[in-house]
C-alpha cells in the first residue's frame, strides 16, 4: 500500500505545517508559508500552489491579487513528515515586497540586518 502526503505529514495543533517554495530550475528558496489538509488537495488538484492563511483564516492562491503566481512542479515531503518542499514555477516575485523571494535581507555576525 503506498501512502498519502496526508497520510505522512504531521500536522501542528492548528493542524498547519509549514511548506517551502523553491524555483523549480534554479534551487532559490522562495518563501516560506503554511498548509493544510485542504490546501494541500487543492494544490494537488489544480496545480496551482495554494496555501492556508493564518491571518485571514482561509485558502488562498499564491498570486490571487497580486499575479505571481506559483505553478506546482513537484511536491515533497521531508522525512519526519513535519514540512513540505514545493518544487514551483513561480511567476514574477515571490514576496509581498516585490522581492524576488522573501529571503533578501542578510544578518551580520552581531546580528545586525544588512
């Protein structure tokens, strides 16, 4: 019997667990953000990532007001079944800042933000 990513993950207490969006092509870490059981079937289904926001309390489509877009190359889990890696195709920036990820900011060895 094979198993589900469903079957596998394990879901925090809220019942998220956290999903890593990396380009497909060039290996750049993207964003980080949360799913759920539905998101996850939905991203499935559609092939458009979607996620669950923890702030509005609902589904929502990367890029559903802004445009950019991720299409779902692969999903995976990791071995501990505690966090999601999505292979994606994303279409213009990945952050809500018009960064091109949501990693753009470095920290210096006193902790400083570069």
């Amino acid at each position: 019997m094979t198993d589900t990513v469903a079957e596998l993950a394990r879901f925090n207490e809220a019942g998220l667990i956290p999903a890593i969006a990396q380009q497909h092509d060039t290996g750049d870490v993207l964003m980080l953000a949360w799913m759920n059981r539905d998101s996850i079937a939905e991203t499935l289904r559609t092939g458009q990532v979607c996620y669950y926001s923890r702030s509005r309390q609902k589904l929502w489509y990367k890029g559903e007001t802004s445009g950019n877009t991720q299409r779902l190359v692969q999903m995976r889990i990791d071995c501990d079944g505690d966090t999601i890696l999505l292979l994606v195709d994303q279409t213009g920036p990945a952050c809500h800042t018009g960064a091109r990820n949501c990693f753009y900011r470095s920290v210096n060895s006193n902790g400083e933000i570069a």
